[in-house]
C-alpha cells in the first residue's frame, strides 16, 4: 500500500527512496541472523554510513550533508519500516548536536569531521543511572576536576552501544545536588575517550536484555577526564542536553512510525493472502476494522511527529511537540504490532514471518528511551498547569 506523503518534498522522497535501495541489501533474514548471536549489525551501518545518511544532521562545513531532524526522522523512519532496526545507529544524530551547539570551535573542528567521515563513532550516551532512571536530575555519578582532569566515580545503566563507539557523552555531577541553587545546575557534559578509557578507569559490562540493543552497565573508578572535553560551561550540561533530548524523542517517535507502517503493510498483504473457508480473512470486518484503526493512529503520530520536527528544524522549541510525537508514535507501533500479531495468528509467532522481532522491538519504545508515563508527568505538568504528580 502507499501511506501518505503529504508535505514531503520532492528531495524529501529521493532521500527516502535512497535509504530504501540500501535497506533492500540487508534483508530481513540479515536481521534474524544477526539475533541468534546477539550481533552487532556492523555491515548495515557502515553502508550507513558510507552513504552519508549517518551524518545527515552534521553541517556540510564539516562533511555532513547539512540536513534537519525532518530529514533524520525520514531516515530512521525508513529503516524500520523495511524491517531493518535503525536503533544501533540512531544515536549519532542526535548525541552530535550538544557537541554542535554547546562545544567549543576545537571541538568541532575535531571531532565532527571525523565522525562525519565515519571515522568516529559517537553512538553512546552516558546519562542514566541504577538511583535515578528518568529523574535525571538526581544523577550520582561524580566528576571532581583536580588541575587539567576531572575525576568521575560512579555508575550508569542501560547505556546503549559503549562497545560500538569510540566516544561516549557523559553527563554527571560537577557540583554536590545540595550545593547549587537551582535543581537544574551542577550538572556537566563531556566527551570520553572510550578508547583510552576502557580498562582504564571505565569498565564495561554488557546487560543482557530481551531485545538485541547492547545495553551496559558503566562503572567508573577515579576515570581520568581532560578538562579541554568538558563542553560548554561546567555545570550547565543539563540545559544542553534537553534539546538533544527532544531530537532523540522526535527521532525514536519516526522509528516507532516506521513500525507502525511495517505491521500494517505486512497486516495487510497477510490478510489479502490468507484464506479461510474460502475466503481471504481480510474479507471479515474483525481483520478490517483493526488495521484501519492501527493505520489511523500511525499517521495520526506522523503528523505531530512532523510538526515537532519543523518547529525543531526552526530554532523553536518544540519540547510538547516532541514529547507527544514520541508517546504517540510508541502507543500507535505497539497498536499496530498487536493487530498484526493478531491478524497472522499463530504464524505471527513464527520467526521465519519476523513479526515476533519487530513485536519485542516496537514494545522497546513503550519505556524507553522515556517511559510513556514520564511524557504524561511532564504534560501534566509543563503544558497543562497541573499540580507537581507525586
């Protein structure tokens, strides 16, 4: 079937057909391989990159191709919705923009060129932890500066892809929580070395998790940091992590769109092919109904998904936009993976038909990178002027 593409421009559709051919070259029995041992996908996403597609969002200045988050979202979105998963390499797109925004000119001059190039890898992003989850601001992890270094000591969880990437962007601590007079100070971002750090103050341990996203747990003991990483000023990291973060919800919410397209269009062929009694199940309004209302709340989500990326695009900022893109985009993947699941029945249970994959990676987007109930915390909250949830 052909989903809308109203408001999509002409270069627009070239760029989505282009991730579309290279998508055509890894199959979706490359996926299934690549989960029996829980293998990291390194072919797609040097095609990826190679392709330039992984540095979309970098200026042209330094060797990107100088698009927006419009253009990254369509990327992403085209990936998942061939039956790939964009996840391993998504974080790229929007980890570069603090080093865009908040780094010094050093800093870009070195390192964007390089990731740009593909180079560098800078897939990882060290933010959560075991104590604080999505309460961010109460984040541990300490780093001490002593002369040219900051020290950091502490732990992180659930950080994705530290053992595919060269550089990881670290929040943490700078100043003691009970020393800085606005909750939103004392915390710093900088630039590890993963490369010098491992074994070296970082230790690695790989988490183990239902679906294939090479998540870690980080323990730092008295890592050694230079202080020519820190970006921007010491102790306003939080502030230039939070357009990051609407970046990472708008581009994770094209990802769930993906899905969300992937299972209605396999819905859809399953329900013309199979036939029961006689006649194709499709037939029945039981099937019918389900998958137009899957397909409704998927373009439903990819319109509010594309007014937070304008308004990204814009310099505005779009942070209840992004955040609803990203709850309507997971609820209307999961929605959509139901249905589908239903519509092949048992067959949906079988690997070989690759629904039960994308079943696990579409519920991933329910609790992460945010959980749908923070989203509705902070909606409650920042746009609808309730009371503080407890």
């Amino acid at each position: 079937m052909q989903f809308s593409e109203f408001g999509v421009s002409d270069d627009q559709k070239a760029l989505c057909q282009s991730v579309r051919d290279l998508c055509a070259r890894f199959p979706e029995t490359y996926w299934r391989g690549l989960e029996k041992t829980s293998a990291y996908p390194t072919e797609f996403i040097k095609a990826l990159t190679e392709g330039g597609f992984l540095a979309a969002m970098i200026p042209e200045e330094y060797g990107g191709l100088g698009m927006g988050v419009v253009e990254g979202g369509l990327i992403l979105e085209e990936i998942n919705r061939s039956g790939g998963n964009s996840a391993p390499g998504h974080a790229q797109m929007y980890i570069m923009g603090t080093l865009l925004r908040h780094g010094s000119q050093e800093q870009k001059d070195a390192y964007l060129p390089e990731i740009a190039a593909g180079k560098l890898r800078l897939q990882a992003f060290g933010v959560t932890e075991p104590d604080a989850g999505s309460d961010t601001l109460s984040i541990t992890t300490r780093a001490e500066r002593k002369g040219a270094k900051y020290i950091v000591n502490g732990r992180k969880v659930f950080i994705s892809r530290v053992e595919y990437s060269d550089l990881m962007l670290l929040l943490a601590r700078t100043t003691p929580k009970e020393q800085v007079s606005k909750r939103t100070e004392g915390l710093s971002v900088m630039l590890v070395d993963l490369r010098q750090a491992v074994g070296n103050g970082l230790e690695v341990n790989p988490i183990e998790t239902m679906v294939n996203h090479h998540a870690c747990e980080l323990v730092f003991d008295n890592l050694e940091v230079p202080c020519e990483n820190l970006i921007g000023e010491e102790g306003q990291g939080f502030r230039y992590i939070l357009s990051s973060m609407n970046a990472e919800r708008i581009l994770v919410a094209s990802e769930s769109i993906g899905d969300g397209r992937y299972f209605v269009e396999k819905a859809i062929q399953y329900a013309n092919q199979r036939k029961v009694f006689g006649k194709p199940i499709g037939q029945n309004q039981g099937i019918q109904y389900p998958i137009a209302r899957a397909y409704a709340a998927v373009e439903s989500a990819r319109l509010m998904r594309d007014k937070a990326a304008l308004m990204f695009d814009a310099g505005e900022n779009p942070g209840e936009q992004a955040n609803l893109s990203k709850l309507l985009g997971a609820e209307a993947a999961w929605q959509a993976a139901n249905m589908c699941m239903d519509t092949h029945g048992g067959y949906g249970m079988a690997v070989e038909y690759n629904i039960e994959r994308k079943f696990r990676e579409a519920r991933l987007f329910m609790v992460a990178p945010i959980t749908n109930n923070m989203v509705l915390n902070y909606l409650s909250q920042n746009v609808l002027g309730l009371p503080r949830s407890l």
